[in-house]
C-alpha cells in the first residue's frame, strides 16, 4: 500500500507544470527561432473538428495569442515562461503547454503545428482589435476566468440575445 502511494505522490510531483496566478508569471522573450506565427496543417485530434484550425502567434518579447477557430474565434492572450530547459506558454486562463520546436514544425497542446507567413484572417482581426500587451492585462485584472476575445453568438445573459419562441404541447 505504501509503494503504491509513493508511486502516486511521485507520478503527481513529476513534469507538473502549475500556474496559481498570471501575473506572477515572468514572461520572457522568445527563443531564436520560435517567434512568429504557427498554425495546424490538416485536421488534429485535439481540435473539435477536422475543419477547426489552431494558430498560436508569438512575438519576440514573448506574448502570446492562442487563437482557434471553427464556427467562431476563440482567442487566448498568453506570454511565455520558462521552467528548468523548457518554454512553456501560459494562457490567461493559466492553461499550461509545452512548447516543442523542431526547425519550422511545433508541438504545442497536443498538436502539431507549422511556420506560416501571416495569421487568419479571422485572427488578424481579433489582433487588430485586441493588441495582445494590452489584452493580456486587461483579462489578467478581470481574475482571468472569462475566454478573452470570444467573437460568436451573444452570451445567454446578453442584452443583444432575443428570447426564442417556443410552442406549448
């Protein structure tokens, strides 16, 4: 029994990366190389579907925008961290990946994902709208707990969103 929970304690203390706070996390600059933008190439199991794209842009200072879409835009400002020889992006959400570069390919998040020349456009203009210095500190005073940049339909509780009639039996 003894054996058994070490090997627990162990297996949980082991490669664990956690975040209890975004703005204790120290952000640095970008390695050589890993600047710039990332996307998937083909459908991933991660993403909800095959049709679904996942880019993740990071600039030389180390911010990060996690940005995926498939019938809407789901953005996540970040910035990047180190721990011991790995880069790791954290989110504002502080969600945790591990950043793997082999020459122009990267798995991040489950994913593999390649260098390409500019971000979607759908991205883009998420970044034109939301500069991602700013947005990061805007969602990080907000407690983080909201996805940042959700384009879509209104939320439930929105203003914007009419009631939907319905038929009795």
């Amino acid at each position: 029994m003894k054996k058994v929970l070490m090997v627990l304690v162990l297996l949980g203390l082991s490669g664990c990366v956690q975040v209890d706070k975004y703005s204790e996390v120290v952000k640095m600059p970008a390695p050589p190389g890993l600047a710039g933008y990332w996307q998937t190439q083909g459908p991933q199991n991660k993403l909800v579907s095959p049709q679904a794209i996942a880019s993740l842009i990071v600039t030389p200072q180390g911010d990060t925008l996690d940005c995926r879409q498939w019938q809407r835009v789901i953005a996540l400002p970040g910035k990047l961290m180190a721990r011991g020889a790995r880069e790791y992006n954290v989110t504002v959400k502080r969600e945790v990946y591990a950043l793997e570069r082999d020459a122009d390919t990267l798995k991040y998040a489950g994913m593999t994902l390649e260098r390409v020349a500019r971000p979607t456009a759908e991205c883009a203009a998420w970044l034109e709208k939301h500069p991602l210095q700013a947005a990061a500190t805007n969602s990080s005073a907000a407690g983080g707990a909201a996805v940042v940049g959700t384009d879509g339909p209104p939320a439930q509780n929105s203003p914007e969103r009419k009631p939907v009639a319905t038929q009795g039996p």
